[in-house]
C-alpha cells in the first residue's frame, strides 16, 4: 500500500473550488472526495486543512506515483473531487461544476502524470480525455457504492467544521472515518 510514497510532500489544493468559494459544503464534498479515495488506495495522507484553505488544503506523503500501476489509483484519486462535488450539487439543486474532471489545480496534477506515465496523452487530447473518462467511469462506481458514498458524506461534514490544520492522531481519526464506512 505504500507504493510511490517519496520522502517530499505533494501538494494538493482546491483552492479554485468548482463553485463559488462561499459554499463550503461544495468545497468539502470535494476536499472528502479526495481523501476518500487516498484511503482507499494506500495514498498517504500527511495534513488536511479546512476546505478551501489557499494554498492547499490537503497535503499527501508523496508528489507523485513511482509506478505506472499506482499512477492510475492517483489519476482516479485527483478526478473524485470533482465528481463528488459534481454528485453533491445534484443532490442539492445547486449548479453543477462546468469543469470536466476536477479543479484546475487537479487537472494540472493529472497532466504531469501523463508527462511521466502516458507521454501519449500529452500530445493527444484524445487520448488525454480516455484516460480521464476512465478514471471518471472507475470513481463513480465507487461513489455508487453506499459504504464509500456514505464515506464522503460523513467525511465532508466533518471536514466543513475544521478551523485548523489537522496531522497525527487527529488527522488519522478523520481518516478512520472512511475506513469504517468502507468496513460496513
């Protein structure tokens, strides 16, 4: 499970939520969205940050994948904020983000992936976005899933009511969160 863990940290951020900064259920959706499936797929978490924190909001063990294998965990990882921010704004009657497959921050994330492990989908847009839409199809089925769904929506609600940094044993209880929903 700790494979492409790299001694610096990678920053992740959602400091361009998909909808306006002032709805923080959205940025926590996906803020959870995110962590949900850092837990699921072993990627290691050092620091989570109130949702919508500028300059990042959750900080991860490593910048980047190791493997080709891990890089498609982290490609599904990076688009599940935007989907479960996507999923929360339907439930909600409120206007659905109009970026495809995450924040641009997300996006930018995914591209230098695909310099490393899909040189291909760099120079292809099409080939860029099949990657994407697969990712996208992999990460909705999980968000079907009851267990992880609830997941994310006891994880945003938790997340909306931090006002500080959380690391250590504080930081591993909210993950723990996605873990027992995970076990049912």
């Amino acid at each position: 499970m700790t494979q492409g863990i790299q001694a610096h940290s990678a920053r992740m951020s959602t400091v361009r939520p998909l909808v306006p900064a002032s709805d923080l259920d959205a940025a926590a959706f996906h803020q959870a969205g995110h962590i949900a499936l850092c837990v699921y797929y072993g990627i290691r978490v050092r620091e989570i940050r109130e949702p919508g924190t500028p300059p990042v909001d959750l900080v991860l063990e490593a910048s980047m994948p190791d493997t080709a294998a891990t890089a498609e965990s982290w490609f599904k990882m990076y688009v599940a904020g935007g989907i479960a921010e996507e999923r929360y704004c339907a439930e909600n009657g409120k206007r659905a983000p109009d970026a495809a497959f995450g924040s641009e921050e997300d996006r930018l994330r995914i591209r230098k992936m695909c310099l490393r492990f899909h040189p291909a989908a760099t120079t292809s847009m099409a080939v860029m976005n099949r990657l994407l839409e697969k990712s996208a199809r992999s990460v909705r089925i999980h968000f079907a899933d009851p267990r992880m769904w609830g997941a994310v929506r006891d994880l945003a609600a938790r997340l909306k009511r931090l006002d500080h940094t959380v690391r250590g044993e504080e930081k591993d209880a909210l993950l723990e969160v996605v873990r027992d929903h995970l076990r049912g």
